[in-house]
C-alpha cells in the first residue's frame, strides 16, 4: 500500500466512523457503546476491495443519505457482501453466514435446517425464501446475505423492530424487478411488501403500528431509489460514467493500465449492450403513497428512459467497433490485446495527445504513446442532421463520458466515432446485427468485414499498418538497428551502444 492509499484509507475509516456514529446515536445508541461496537473494521474492508469502483463507500453513503438513521444503515449493510465482485465471501462475514447457507456445487444455498432464531426466519420471509432454497445472484443473494450480517451484528444494541426496518430498506435495492400480479411494474412491489410486514409483525408480536409499517416501506422506496438514481442523472456523460465503474466489478480482467484482450473487452460491452437493450424502465424507480412525488417520479422516468435510448446507442456503436477490431485481430490469435490494436493509455501527463506526422519526434513522444487515432481522419460530422439521442451520442464518442474511478479504458471512442462518420448512425443498426451474427457464429469474418465500405476500411487497415510501423520505427531508432537482420548478442546490426556493453 503506498503512502497515498494508506492516507486515503485513513481518511475513509474517519468517515466511515462518523457515519456510522450520527447513525447509531440517533436511533438512543449510547456514545460509548458505538465506539465499543467499532463497525467500522466490519464494513470498511468490504466496500473498500479491489474490485468496488461504483459499489464502494460514496455509493454507501449515497444511497444511505444523511438524515435518517435507519435509512443510513441500511446503506451502510446493503452491499457489504457482493460475491461476484469480490470473489466470495470476506472472511470476516463468514461467522455471521455460514450457519445459514453452505455452498453446494459452487452455488450458495439456504440449509434446510436452520438455528431456530425468530430473526432468521421472519428474514427468511421477508425476502420471499424457503429453507433449502438455492440464492439467485440476480434476485437478492447479494441483499440477503448483507441483512443477514446486519441483523445479526447489530442485535446487540437495537431493537427487532429496528433491524427489521433496516432488513426492509436493503430488501428494497434488489433492483429491476416487475410485480407480475400488478400494473403498476416497481410501483407495486412495495405494497406486497407492507404485506409481508403485517405477517412478519403478528406473527413475531413485533411493537409495530400499522402507520409505523407504511413508514418504513417509505423508507425503503427512498432508499432503492436512491440506489438506482444514477439512471436519473441529467445528462448520460455522468450516467455512462457510472457505467464504466461497474464494468471492472463484473470483468476483473480489467486492468487500470488497460492492458486487456480484445475479446475480453468486447464481452463486457455486449453484456452490458444486452442488459440495456432488455431492461425494463419501469422496474428502476418506485414509488408508495406519495414518495416520491409524482412529478419527481415522473421526470426520473422520462430521464432514465433518456439515458437509457442514448446508452443503447453509444453501446451498440462500441460492440460493432470492438467486433470490427476482435476481427481485424483474428490472425494474431485470442490473446490480442486492445493495446496490440490501438495503442497503450494516454499518460498522466498527457504524451498520447495530439497527432503525428510522416516521421517521429522521438524527443517529444515515447513509444506507448502511439495511438490509433493519430492516424485516422479528425473526427467531424457532415451528414444528415442529427436528432438528440444521436447528437448526445455523437459527442461521447469524439468528446467522452465524464471521469470515472476506473481509469482502464478511453473516455473517448476514436474506432466508434470513425465507424459512425463514415456509415451514419442509420447503419449502426445493421452493423449491430451483422456483428451480433459473426459473434454468433452464424457469419464468417469475411462477410462480417464486407458490410463495411471499402474505403472505410482501407483507411481503417492503413492507420493500422501506419501504427505498427510507427512502432517498428521507434524500436529501431531506440537500439540503433542499422541492417535488417536479427541483432546478434555479439552486437552484429545492433549499435546501442551501452547495451551492446552489457551484452
């Protein structure tokens, strides 16, 4: 850990201490008790792993929010396990879950006997479970298993009634979800859940009112709506920031130096591709007797359905370009790296801007920063007039989403922006297609490449020949190779001279 993380870190469990101090004292925890409770070594190392770049401690406080105590704990719990981003089960959990679910065949399921804990079992009901049951990753394994270690952890000092509020706002953020029985899409869920409750209540004598439970089903709509509002952010720059964070969660391969396989890269862009051409818009946001408002509700549909038109766009201009180049790479094998392709990372300080010209400037420009680009046309836009989803579109690809906290990848999109200016948007969907089937098997890579026009393409293989032979250039000029044979290690066509020395 460098000096700069650790810093970082301490600065994090100052924070986490105090979020979890206001919290806990404003639901009669004493001061003493927190600060010998010490959650902080609990959930910090959880939402500070290595893979949590969108669900990490700011996302805990987001969705926790400030004011309300227990809508704070439940953001402090809601992510705390997140096995397919951190790759299991933090040891530290383990003696909080293990005698409720085993791992069977790589799958984690509920024991068919469990502890004859009361709290257990209404938490069993309150998300819907059976003994013996399998958790689904996609239907609140995640959520289950982090109100499981809450509602157990905080036995201790707060009530059942407490905690069971608490279950029920991280209930809440398993997210798109459809009441089938209902009209009313996400809106509906919440009122099952008031039922649930009212069971739970009776059948635990648990000291709740009928205007108590309504409020804390308020509680969890603010709460999931708060887990999913990066949908709703004004512009899609930010969104498909957010975006961009959770792309490293779900594909570790990942490297912040960006040094991942071609098709590597596109996996995780056609899954996200699909997950946004599939998704429900009005399984996002809830809403429950008057929270949120209906004209908030309304304009965070109409904005995530914005998003989500402009998302479905730039994603499928990104497949048919990383399609295109997993292509192109296919006779230099899978492991093919997007850097073999397009060049490394621009630098912190900025070596891989501007363009090149017919020679080198090796003073002024080191190797890794060659790019692809710097050999393709500028990008501008000449064609039909553009309608907004289009525009919007336009301007990610040649100016880039917003800054994300995972720094492997472009936040431009040099290949999809010359795709788009040579084709139109009108061709994307069939590009789309064509990519979709070649990906498929169903079209050979041939005909895959003859849907795109010929001189797109042969500037497109030019720009990639120019790139290599940039490079080519750059290593011979680096070792002062003055023949074309193979340098010998008794320094025959080698004339660096230190390290013919050291050879």
């Amino acid at each position: 850990m460098t000096a700069q993380s650790a810093l970082s870190y301490s600065a994090l469990q100052i924070q986490c201490q105090n979020y979890l101090r206001r919290a806990l004292s404003g639901l009669g925890v004493q001061i003493q008790t927190i600060y010998r409770m010490n959650l902080t070594p609990l959930i910090l190392p959880c939402m500070a792993g290595t893979h949590r770049f969108f669900h990490n401690f700011e996302h805990l406080v987001a969705v926790g929010g400030q004011s309300d105590s227990i809508e704070m704990l439940a953001g402090a719990f809601h992510d705390l396990v997140y096995v397919h981003v951190d790759t299991g089960i933090p040891f530290n959990l383990t003696s909080f879950l293990n005698r409720v679910i085993q791992q069977i065949d790589g799958e984690l399921v509920l024991r068919s006997q469990l502890p004859q804990n009361p709290e257990i079992h209404w938490l069993l009901k309150l998300f819907g479970l059976q003994p013996g049951q399998p958790l689904s990753p996609l239907q609140g394994q995640n959520e289950f298993l982090s109100a499981l270690v809450a509602v157990q952890v905080l036995a201790p000092i707060l009530s059942p009634e407490h905690r069971l509020a608490i279950a029920t706002c991280i209930e809440a953020t398993i997210p798109f979800r459809i009441n089938k029985g209902s009209q009313k899409g996400s809106q509906g869920l919440p009122e099952v859940m008031l039922v649930r409750l009212r069971s739970i209540v009776q059948e635990h004598r648990l000291a709740l009112t009928e205007a108590q439970l309504v409020e804390i089903v308020r509680r969890s709509v603010r709460v999931a709506n708060r887990d999913v509002a990066s949908f709703a952010q004004p512009t899609a720059v930010g969104f498909l920031a957010d975006t961009w964070n959770l792309l490293p969660e779900n594909n570790h391969q990942f490297s912040p130096q960006g040094l991942y396989r071609v098709q590597d890269y596109r996996r995780s862009i056609e899954k996200t591709e699909r997950f946004f051409r599939t998704v429900n818009p009005h399984s996002i946001f809830r809403q429950f007797r008057g929270v949120p408002p209906t004209e908030v509700y309304q304009q965070w549909q109409e904005q995530a359905n914005q998003n989500l038109s402009v998302g479905r766009l730039y994603l499928s201009c990104k497949l048919v370009a990383i399609a295109l180049l997993e292509a192109l790479s296919e006779p230099l094998g899978e492991q093919t790296t997007i850097a073999m392709m397009m060049g490394g990372l621009p630098s912190a300080n900025g070596s891989s801007q501007g363009s090149f010209n017919d020679g080198l400037n090796h003073s002024s420009r080191h190797v890794s920063g060659l790019r692809l680009e710097d050999f393709l046309p500028s990008p501008h836009w000449s064609g039909m007039a553009l309608s907004d989803v289009e525009k919007e579109v336009w301007q990610l690809l040649t100016e880039g989403r917003a800054e994300s906290n995972h720094q492997g990848d472009l936040l431009n999109s040099p290949l999809a922006a010359f795709i788009v200016q040579q084709h139109g948007f009108a061709r994307i969907p069939s590009l789309r297609r064509r990519a979709e089937a070649w990906l498929g098997g169903s079209l050979s890579t041939t005909d895959f490449l003859s849907h795109f026009d010929s001189p797109f393409m042969a500037l497109l293989l030019e720009a990639i020949q120019r790139l290599w032979e940039q490079r080519q250039q750059a290593f011979r000029h680096h070792f002062w190779l003055q023949s074309e044979t193979p340098a010998q290690f008794s320094g025959g066509g080698l004339a660096n001279r230190s390290l013919t020395q050291r050879l």
